[in-house]
C-alpha cells in the first residue's frame, strides 16, 4: 500500500530510530504533547491494511509512541479498528493474532515485542483475527462499542444502524432483520455455536441479552466457507463476555454491580457479575433480573401483557497457555416467562377464532459450548474446535374460552448439537482456513395427550476459505464447501440431498483513503425445519426441494481526517424456501428477492462522533411486494431507513452527552394489503457521568418526543384487521453501575 509523504518520512524515521538502537521513537502525529492519560477512551477509523501502516495510522490520531523492529510487523496484517477505546484496548485489537504485543512503558511510551509465554494470548474471538481479513462485514462490534451504548435489547444494541432493522417492542418478540434478511435466513452463532431456534412465529427467534456480549458481528449476504452452513442471507455472530473483558490489564479479580429504573412501566433491571484469573486459569459469572409493568405508548394507553419478565446468565470458565492454546468451557440461560399478548408479536385480530387476550409465554434459550483455539499468527498448524449444545424451549399455557376451568400447555423445543473442526495454515501465498463441520438439529411439538411431533435434520461439511493480500492494496477472501443433509420428516420419511456453496469477496485499496468492495455467493442450505407449532403428523413430504440462494454486493468507502463515508448496493435472491404451513403442503416454497443499497457519512474525532445512515431496501415474495405475513423466516417490508446519531465526550468533567434518531419513511409498497406503513422519527438522548472512577452514572431518555409509532420491522401494520404493538412512549431512565 503506497504512503503520503508525511507517513513515509515517519516510517523512515522510525526504522533509522530502531537501525540505531535508539528507545522511544515515536510513531506520533502533532498532538503527541496533548495525550490524554492511557486510560482514557478515544474514537477510532483505521481501515484495515498492513500492520506497520494501522500501527503508523493509531499513533497519528492517539499520540502514542511505540518503539520497536520493523521487522516484527513484515508480511503481517491488521484488520483496522473502529470504535471507541483506551490505547491499551486499541493496541490488543490492532495486534489481535499478530504474536505480538505492546508493554507500556514507566514514561508512558510502548515497545513493540513478540508475545511471550507469560502473557495472554492475542483475543482473536473480540475481533477479527489475522486469518479473517477480507471477510464482508456489515457491522462488527466489539465490547467497547456495545458497552458504551449500554443496550437494554437487541433493539438498543442496534439502533444506530439503518440497515438492520429490529421488529417488536419487548425483548420476547423481538426479530433482527440485515439489510432486510431475516435473522433465521443467516447462520446465527453464540460462541460459535449453532442457533436453531425457530419455535413459533409470534415470538422472538434468537432471545439475546446484549448486556452478555463482547462482540456482534454481521456479514450481510456475503458469507465466508467457514462461517458455517446455510448462509442463505449472510451470518450474524455473538461472542459473549469473558474475564479479561472485564478486568483492567493489571487486575486478577473484580465484579460490579449494576441497577436501572425506567420511568415508563416502572422497568427496574439488576445485574451483577464476579470474574477473576489466576495462572493460566479465568472465571466469570453473571446474573441480570428485569422486571416491571406494562408500558404506555405514545398516546398515552397501557400496552397490556408487556411487562419485562427477564432473568438472563452466564457461567464461564477457562484456561489459556500461549503454548498449548485456550480451553473454554461457557453456559448461557436467557427466559422470559410473563402473560403476553395470544399472538406475542402484535396487540390483536379483528376477526378469526375467538381466543383469549393473553396466554403465558415462557420461553428460554440455552447455550453450552466448548471452544479450543490456538491461533500464533503464523505456521500451518492454528486449530480450533467448538463443540456446542444449543436449545430453545417455549411452552404456552392458556385458558380456552371454551373451558374456563382448564389449561391448555403446548411446548416447542428446538436443538442443536454441533462440532466444528478447523485449522488456519498462514502460508506466503494466503491464510488459508479448512475443516468439518456437523450439525444434528431437531423441532419437537408436545401436547398433552397426543404423541410428539418431530422433524430433524443431520448435516454434515467440508469446507475451506482463502485470505490473500496482493500487492499491498487487494484483499481477497474466496471459499467453497460441501454439504450433505438428511432430513427427516415428522412422518419419519428420510430425505437425502447434498449441494456446494462458492464465496468471493474482494477489496482494493485505490490509496490510503478509498476503497472499493465486491462479493458473490452462491449458497446451498438443504431443506429447512419448519418451525414446532405448525408441524402435522399428516404431512406428506414427498416433494420436498433444497433451497439455494444467491447474493451480490459492491460498495465503497472513503475516509480522510476523521471523515468517512461509505455506499453498498446488494441483491439476496432466495429460491425454493420453504414456506409450510399446518394444513397445507410442508414441502410448499417461495422465491424471495431483497434489494437495496445503504449509505453513511459521518465524523470520528478525539472527543466523539456523529453519523447519518440511511437504507432503502425492497422485499418480494414471487414478484410481489412481502409483507410481514409472507415474509415471515424471510423478509420484511422496510422500505426508506435513516438513523442520526453522535456522542461528545468532555473528560475534564468527565462527561459523555449522546443522541440518536431513528426515521422510517412512508412506505406504499405494501398498501395493496390495506395500509401503508406510516413514517416516524424518535429521538433518544443520554449523559454519562463518572464522578469517580468506579461509579457510572446514565441519565437516558428515550423516545424525547413521545412518538406513537409501530416500529417498521414489526409485524402487522399494513393490515386493516391487524392491532400491531406500539413501541413505548416517553422513558426516563437513571443507571448506575459500580466497578470493584
């Protein structure tokens, strides 16, 4: 990659500064004599590239001095850094999988050495590590990133990206659409582990507490060979919180403790964690209990049956040796057990069966997984195993109208069990990843008195992806696998398919300040489950056909002094998805098209940043506009999307002041159905404060405006017999959270 002529008298400077044995030259820009203590966080830009270069492009804008040998970072990359952070956070993610590591020094400089034994190894699952550039990433998000928003949702986590849209006001009915893919269209991994969890249409597909993560990644459309299969639309990735996430880097042990109240529903959340480390070993534990009312909407009315009824937990524990790897052992638990409306996902039906206004959801999601990894940045052996076991349990208790003196229990369970074995070669020709992976998945109806009701689906693959940089400025990511399924039917009919995947994904870097991007896929995903509560003992599944999908995307992205601004246009056309329902044909498909572009522009500065996304993005169903009913699993009408956003930090306080808004256009798209979706705009502020340093304080509140509005993503607002539920009106909320 060439460099302006400043970076390059800079690079010179350094390498003469090391050729002489000199200590403390510095990597540094103008505002070297300003630095801010190396505790204090800053936000970054850095595209990815080699790594002498983001090191060159992080000491610019930090005023860092890092002395060492160029040599340690020849032939080596980075894959950049985005987001806000300390310099010690910044220096682990920039180095994250190089085998090197930066120690600071007592004048508050930092040298640059390889890794040593004695210390932890580089986080490669926080971000992308060496072997993962030139992966399509519609958004990654580390821990910085998601702690500084402090999500009470996967709404919250997610609100200042146009392009993913979240449907549903409470955290049980909440379904995440990418670039206008519906989440159960993606591969979906926690710690790396499978999700299958489509039980029931009227409640959430992946219940997620986001204060658990470290990181959230996204590749809309274009997914790699290894990232799983079935990536019809893309993958979506959570990574949850470990130890060293939590501990300062001169820590062993710590906790905290953290409270809310939300004045609208009286919502009150309590969690609270204990983590430490001692030789090699690392422990964490993690509660969070919400609780509360219904919420008012905008108008002012009670949304009944809404009431947070959430308990969420992470129990993990490890062992790390820079020689042998890292050994980690996680169970997560997330339920939301409450009265909810009888369809979860919107207020009522004008018409149809009678039924009751509520019925108890309890719905809970469980995830156990075993992760090794060894990952040197270097050689033909960095393996890496995850063995994981993934289930989703919803019962449904109700009273039937007809016999008020009973109840009626039904029960979805969806599982997974998966195993996935890989291993990085770093050759001089590519970083090249290959392995196997196998899944065992299985949806299960229960009713009382009734024999179970089951489909399942073994799949086992092969794959292997390439990351190569060429000539400084081209990265590309280019894979292929193979997969072989058998499905089983609730007849218990055995069907056998088989299929091949391709990925290509390329970005040439025109300088040091633009960049183009383009990527294919063509993906092959078997045949899908049909979700629990609609399964039938009578169905004949003798026409059943694989479903494929085909995605494209080209974008660009410019970025100069703290200044960027990015443009995508994709194309995710889905053949052959099945599309069941409980009287009809299981083996029934429909082709979906979703088509859009999105744009950005924004500022990252010293003290903070600000950002306007905005998304355009169109959704068939065999050539006719989807709706929220035929898209369901697939798609949603979305339409025009823009968020506005920005945050101001003033550390002589220290004070950080932040807003968003979220506008939604009119969209008649969808009005042949009854209504147009109606536009919106909210608006949401807060002021974080640490008056000391382990006390936080948040003042929040959202929806300024009181809005009365139906979140675009959530279902029903185009039809006139439909009640869809409103999102919550007017909320202040004060935070506080202790670190020991």
């Amino acid at each position: 990659m060439s460099h302006s002529a400043p970076t390059r008298r800079r690079l010179r400077a350094l390498a003469l500064g090391v050729a002489l044995g000199l200590g403390g030259v510095p990597f540094t820009g103008a505002t070297a004599q300003t630095t801010p203590p190396g505790s204090e966080q800053q936000q970054y830009d850095i595209p990815p590239g080699p790594l002498n270069t983001v090191l060159t492009r992080f000491a610019e804008r930090s005023g860092t001095f890092i002395a060492g040998d160029l040599r340690l970072t020849a032939d080596k990359h980075s894959d950049g850094l985005r987001g806000r952070f300390s310099r010690e956070e910044a220096l682990d993610r920039i180095l994250a999988g190089s085998g090197l590591m930066a120690e600071r020094q007592d004048d508050g400089s930092y040298t640059l050495k390889a890794a040593s034994t004695s210390t932890r190894l580089a986080p490669v699952t926080v971000t992308a590590p060496t072997h993962q550039r030139g992966r399509p990433r519609t958004l990654d998000y580390d821990r910085a990133t998601i702690e500084a928003q402090r999500p009470q949702d996967i709404k919250d986590l997610f609100k200042k990206e146009a392009s993913v849209a979240v449907g549903g006001p409470i955290a049980m009915n909440q379904k995440v659409y990418v670039r206008g893919v519906e989440e159960t269209a993606m591969v979906v991994t926690v710690d790396g582990a499978r999700q299958n969890n489509k039980v029931f249409h009227h409640n959430a597909t992946n219940l997620i507490d986001p204060s658990l993560l470290k990181a959230a990644r996204a590749s809309a459309g274009v997914a790699a060979a290894d990232a799983g299969p079935g990536a019809l639309g893309g993958s979506l990735a959570y990574e949850t919180v470990d130890a060293a996430d939590l501990l300062a880097p001169d820590d062993n042990a710590g906790a905290f403790l953290d409270g809310r109240y939300a004045s609208n529903g009286d919502t009150r959340s309590v969690a609270g964690a204990a983590f430490g480390r001692a030789g090699g070993f690392e422990g964490l534990g993690y509660i969070k209990h919400t609780d509360g009312n219904d919420y008012e909407d905008g108008n002012g009315d009670t949304a009944r049956f809404t009431a947070p009824g959430l308990i969420s937990g992470l129990v993990k524990v490890a062992y790390e040796d820079a020689g042998a790897g890292r050994f980690e052992l996680s169970h997560e638990v997330v339920n939301d057990d409450a009265a909810r409306p009888y369809r979860a996902n919107f207020a009522g039906l004008d018409g149809g069966r009678p039924v009751p206004d509520s019925r108890v959801y309890d719905l809970t999601r469980r995830n156990t997984v075993f992760n090794y990894q060894r990952d040197t940045g270097q050689g033909y052996w960095n393996p890496a195993v995850t063995l994981a076991h993934n289930e989703t349990e919803l019962d449904t208790r109700e009273v039937p109208l007809s016999a008020p003196d009973t109840q009626v229990v039904y029960t979805g369970i969806t599982e997974s069990v998966s195993a996935t074995l890989k291993n990085v070669a770093h050759t001089r020709f590519a970083n090249i990843t290959f392995g196997l992976d196998h899944y065992d998945d299985s949806a299960i109806f229960r009713e009382a008195g009734s024999a179970d009701l089951e489909e399942a689906a073994r799949n086992t693959g092969v794959f292997v992806q390439f990351r190569q940089d060429l000539w400084e400025r081209l990265e590309l990511s280019y894979g292929a696998r193979y997969d072989d399924q058998t499905f089983t039917g609730t007849d218990d009919s055995h069907h056998d398919d088989e299929g091949v995947s391709s990925n290509v994904f390329g970005e040439f870097h025109v300088n040091d300040h633009l960049s183009l991007n383009a990527g294919y896929t063509d993906v092959w995903a078997g045949t899908a489950l049909a979700e629990n509560y609609i399964l039938n003992g009578a169905w004949d599944y003798a026409n059943l056909e694989p479903v494929r999908a085909h995605n494209r995307t080209v974008g660009l992205h410019v970025h100069r002094g703290g200044f960027f601004a990015e443009a995508n246009r994709f194309r995710t056309a889905i053949a052959n998805a099945r599309v069941p329902s409980y009287s009809g044909d299981p083996a029934a498909v429909a082709d979906f098209d979703i088509d859009g572009y999105d744009l950005a522009v924004g500022y990252m500065g010293r003290l903070g940043e600000v950002s306007v996304k905005y998304a355009n993005i169109d959704s068939e169903k065999d050539g006719d506009p989807a709706t929220s009913y035929d898209g369901n699993y697939f798609t949603a009408p979305l339409g025009e999307l823009i968020t506005v956003s920005g945050v101001f930090a003033m550390p002589r306080w220290p004070l950080e002041l932040g807003a968003s808004a979220e506008i939604a256009l009119d969209n008649d798209d969808v009005e042949s159905s009854g209504a147009k979706q109606q536009g919106y705009t909210v608006v949401d502020i807060y002021a974080e404060y640490r008056p000391v340093p382990p006390l936080t304080l948040r003042l929040s509140v959202d929806n300024l405006n009181d809005e009365d509005y139906v979140d675009r993503a959530s279902y029903g607002q185009e039809f006139l017999d439909v009640s869809p539920l409103l999102e919550p009106g007017r909320s202040i909320a004060l935070q506080a959270r202790y670190d020991f």
